[in-house]
C-alpha cells in the first residue's frame, strides 16, 4: 500500500510540474503576442496566435487523451 500512496504522489507531483509548465508556456505566447501587436507585425502575430492555437488544442487532446485512458484502466482493474 505504501507503494502506491507513493506512486500517487509523484504522479500528482509530476502532473503539478506539467500544469505550471503548460501555464507558463501559454503565457509566453500571450507575451510573444502582446509585443508583436505593439511592434505592429502582423504576420508573425498571426503565425504566433496559430501556434499558440495549435498548443492548446494538443494540451486539451492530450488531457482528453490521459482521462479516456484512466477510464478505460479503471474499467479494466
């Protein structure tokens, strides 16, 4: 039982990691694009806004992906 409380704990440990990381990439596009909208640069603000677009579609797939498949153990076990 200790294993698994431990195992746990890193995991959530790891999944706060991920979130903070995830949370200060996205900021970086908001910054990226605050400052070529100043700079007037409309094609690299387009180009950031699609990539920033692009990540969070992958961040919500990937969430969506992780919750089917703890579903799916969960069914299983």
């Amino acid at each position: 039982m200790g294993q698994a409380v431990k195992k746990k704990s890193i995991s959530e440990n790891s999944d706060e990691r991920d979130i903070i990381l995830i949370g200060k990439i996205y900021k970086s596009f908001e910054a990226l694009e605050e400052t070529l909208g100043k700079l007037q640069l409309e094609e690299p603000l387009f180009i950031t806004y699609m990539a920033k677009k692009s990540f969070a579609d992958t961040v919500f797939s990937q969430i969506k992906h992780h919750k089917e498949k703890t579903r799916f153990q969960r069914f299983i076990n």
